[in-house]
C-alpha cells in the first residue's frame, strides 16, 4: 500500500517549480491533508541550486515515472517454504495466511519452484500409487512429523523408503506373499506374528496405529533386523490418509524456469509477461533478487493508482511519463489552462499571477499556518525568478505584495536577494569556452562579410573577467576556422540591461563603428545593449555598409 502524494513541478523544472513543490507539500502535510511528498522530473538549474543552499532545502527526489510499479500492487507478502516441507504443514499454513501461492527456496535460498493451493488438489487428484513415499524421496522427518509418531526404532541408514506401501491387514500367509523386502507397513491391533513376519520379509518401515508400543521381545527383534518402527497415534484409517501428507512440496510444486517480477518493473511489462504466460502465481523479488513475494492475475486489477498534485503547468506534455495512468489530484498554476483532463473532481486553482510560488503563498496565509522563514525565503527567490525582480510584464501588484511580506519573514533584502540569486544561476564558472561560445551562436553574412555573433546571458559579468584572455584566445581560432572576418561575444545582463562586449578577428573594428565606442584591450561595455536580433545586427549592419 502506497498512500503518497507527490507534488510535483513541470519538466525542465525552473525554480518556481521546484520550490512551489515543496512549500505545497510542506503545508499540505501541516494541514495533515495528505502525506505529501515533493518531487522534480528533471535536474535542478544552478539558480534553484542557490535557492536551495541559501536556504538550506532539500533537492526534491527525481521521479522518473508514475506509471504503476509492481511495488505498488498488493501483492501476497512472503510466506517461503523449504522444499522438504510436508504438504500437510504447507496446505495448513496456507489456509492459515490465505495464501494462494508460495515459493519454494532449496538450501542456498534460491527460488526453485513454487507451490500453489492447486498444485496441491492436483496432486491428490492424480491416483499416486503406493510407491508415492519413494518417488518423492520423502524423509522419515515428514513421516513423523504428519503422523505426529513416536520412534521406537531408527535404522538411519535408509534414507529413501523404496518399497510400497500396504496395511497389514491380511491373514499373516496372505500378508507373506504380498509384502516385499523394502516395503512400508502400516499395522493396525495387536499383532505380534505379524510383525515377526515383517521383520523376516526385511520391510523398510513398520508403521504401528493408535499408539501402540512393542513387547520387549519384538522390540529386541526389530532392533536386531534394525527396521525403523514409528507409533502413531492415529487410527489405521486416518494413517493411511495421513501419509500421503507427509510428502515433500517439491514434488507436486510448479519447476523449471520460474518466470519472476522484479519489484521496479512496471504494470505495464507485467501484463504483457502475463498474456504470453498462464502461471496462476508469479514471485515478486526485490532489487536484490530476494523474493518478497507474489502475485497473482487477480491482483493486477487491485493495483493502485499513484497520485499527483500538479504545481506551475497543467498541459499533459510538461508533466510527468505516466500521467494518464496517475490520478491527479490537484493542480495550482498560474499558466494558460490547456489540454487537462481528469477522472474525478479536481482542487484546480490557476491564478494569473506572476509565479505559482505567490499562489502558495496566498494558500498558507489563507489557511493560517506559519511559513517557516526559510520557506518563505525560497518562495520569494520563486517569485523573483518567475517576475524578473517584478520587471516582467507578468508581474501583479499582488506578487510584490507577498514577496514584500515574505520578505519580512525570511529576514531578507529582496533585491539583494534577487541579484545573488541572478548571478549565481547565470555564473559562468566552471563552463568551458566552448560551452560559452557556441551556448547561443549564430553566424551572418553581411554584405561581403562573415560574422560571428554569440550571445550568453549573465548577471555575473564581473565574474567573468578572470576567463576573458582565454575566450579571446578560443575567438580567434574560432575566426580562422570558420573564416570569420569578426567574432563577437555579448556577454548580457537583461536586469542591468547592459552587455560588455569581446571582440576578435581582423574586421573587429566593425565594432567600434557600430556601437560608437572605444574597443580597448577588445572589449567594449554597451549600456541599453541587450537584444541581439533589434541592435546588435542591425547596427553592424549600417556599420559595414559605411565601411564598403
Ligand atoms: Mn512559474
């Protein structure tokens, strides 16, 4: 059983996914409404990364699927049975668990069979003829033990009791011809010259009913011709029925390749197994290829199906592998509704505010529960994130409103809070010259020359002036392999709305052209500089068109 609610972001989660995640799982559990647990369906951004160690969050675990696992069936915990295991002890603690099937594990613990309630009829059903105790290597242990007897005698040399099986119930002379050396003899009354006769016949075990004991004399005898001899206190009758219990369940048990679910595959994998097969049972071994339990066809239908609470998207494409086969249960957004469907109702609130973030946010204060300042922290990164520090035209009066009042709670200065936040998510470090320069790179061809324009957003420019001789050095070889009469980098920082810069190749001077500035060690500062496509191509465009 599985009563988690995940809640969870869209993919390619930003940070407004991620955390509204969390902080809706976190109330939802105060409000004791549900066991929820937050969730990501892809890796986090360096800028949710921050978030997250800034305000000492734990990264949401990543879940690949909510299709149905074959853990989240119900199905049979384990009872295992060795193989020597009696039918009669089997069949009692299956009516006992109500089990429908068990494994069968041999000395080493591996699965070797498995052993259904059917199997069990089926045996019975089959006429097993009286050499069943020698066919099925059944052990003297299960013979005592189905007939709860006491050992009078014990020759521990025979393992197997080869012979058949007869109950003496004959005239001693009739009894002499039928009964051979190794057979199994089940006596009923009194009957010492019958037993002389088994013990002169050389039988395998003598079998003695309601609990008779021997007479010194015949205990002398049997020990001498060393003939194992149980007493039970069974009737002749019940004896009889008995025995056939005390046959090991490896005999009548299901052999062979033994086809397994592991506990990770998928509903979806186990019906196809179970269309191409027809077992009545399948065990379920877990990663570590233990067998946990098993399954049966009629348990697939009792499957559960998981449960989602979508935050920050509701289209089916941005959601999680699965979905249809997950019950949504609610869905907090604040983006156009689209293609959406569900079973049953549905809690769906979709605000047209600038982040879902503000939307939870509203949902704590409404429901009068404390926000811990380092969610409220997170959640204000949420809404600076999805509003640009308010500077989005997404932005509402109400977002700056909670963001002012979480603010308060997390004990932090918003905008410096929004510039660290920035930086980091846009930091270059650690990014190779190639990742940088060819991130967002497109070539033109302007009048008779070739340029090269990348373009990086970054609020960490600064950051970036420790790399700057070797981008310049990765431009010019850039220049001669694609034979680029100028390359230029734009590293852009949209909040400052500003880029600086770098240039290279032997056309550089474009540059100086274009933006009306003074190219020094080949860098340039561009205030108002921001957007590649409306003032940077076209006023490299007028420059070269000047030039000639
Ligand atoms: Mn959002």
């Amino acid at each position: 059983m599985n009563d988690t609610v995940y809640v969870s972001g869209h993919q390619n989660p930003d940070t407004d996914s991620i955390i509204s995640a969390i902080a809706y799982a976190h109330l939802l559990n105060k409000l004791g409404k549900y066991h929820a647990v937050p969730v990501r369906l892809g890796t986090v951004s360096q800028e949710t990364q921050y978030v997250l160690d800034r305000f000492a969050l734990e990264t949401p675990p990543l879940l690949k699927t909510v299709k149905q696992k074959v853990e989240d069936l119900d199905y049979d915990k384990v009872t295992l049975f060795a193989k020597e295991l009696t039918l009669k002890t089997a069949w009692s603690l299956m009516k006992q668990g109500n089990l429908k099937s068990a494994p069968i594990l041999d000395e080493n613990s591996q699965l070797i069979g498995l052993l259904s309630t059917s199997n069990i009829i089926a045996g019975y059903m089959d006429e097993w003829d009286s050499e069943i105790l020698a066919k099925s290597g059944t052990s003297i242990e299960n013979i005592v033990d189905t007939l709860d007897a006491r050992v009078l005698h014990l020759n521990r040399k025979t393992k197997v009791f080869k012979g058949e099986i007869h109950v003496a119930a004959m005239l001693k002379e009739e009894a002499q011809k039928r009964i051979k050396k190794d057979d199994i003899v089940i006596v009923g009354g009194d009957r010492e010259d019958t037993i002389r006769m088994l013990t002169e016949q050389g039988v395998s075990l003598i079998i003695l009913t309601g609990s008779l004991s021997l007479t010194e004399e015949m205990a002398k005898r049997i020990e001498e011709a060393n003939i194992t001899t149980i007493s039970t206190p069974y009737n002749t009758f019940a004896t009889t029925q008995l025995i056939i219990q005390s046959v090991p369940v490896d005999f009548v048990m299901q052999k062979g390749a033994i086809r397994t679910f592991s506990t990770d595959d998928t509903v979806d994998y186990m019906k196809e197994v179970m269309t191409e097969t027809r077992y009545r049972s399948y065990p379920v071994v877990d990663l570590n290829g233990r067998v946990v339990g098993s399954l049966s066809r009629y348990q697939l239908l009792s499957g559960l199906r998981k449960k989602v609470i979508q935050v920050d998207h509701n289209e089916r494409a941005q959601s999680i592998p699965g979905i249809e086969e997950a019950d949504i249960l609610e869905i907090i957004d604040h983006h156009r509704v689209a293609d959406i469907q569900t079973v049953g109702p549905v809690y769906f609130r979709c605000e047209p505010l600038g982040s879902t973030a503000t939307i939870v946010s509203k949902a704590y204060f409404e429901e009068g529960i404390d926000i811990p300042a380092n969610i409220a922290g997170a959640l204000l990164s949420a809404i600076i994130s999805d509003t640009l520090l308010f500077k989005s035209p997404t932005c509402t009066p109400v977002d700056t409103k909670i963001a002012k009042r979480l603010a308060k709670i997390a004990g932090v200065d918003l905008v410096e809070l929004g510039k660290e936040m920035f930086k980091a998510g846009t930091s270059l470090k650690g990014k190779t010259m190639d990742q940088i320069f060819y991130q967002d790179y497109k070539r033109f061809s302007i009048g008779k020359r070739q340029i090269g324009v990348a373009q990086v957003n970054t609020m960490d420019i600064e950051g970036f002036e420790e790399y700057r001789d070797e981008m310049l050095a990765y431009m010019n070889t850039q220049v001669e392999a694609q034979h680029l009469d100028a390359a230029f980098v734009l590293l852009t920082d949209v909040i400052n709305a500003a880029s600086q810069l770098f240039v290279a190749g032997p056309k550089a001077e474009i540059a100086a052209r274009a933006f009306k500035v003074t190219i020094k060690n080949s860098e340039a500062f561009l205030p108002g500089i921001i957007s590649r496509k409306k003032q940077v191509i076209p006023a490299i465009t007028e420059a070269i068109e000047q030039m000639g």
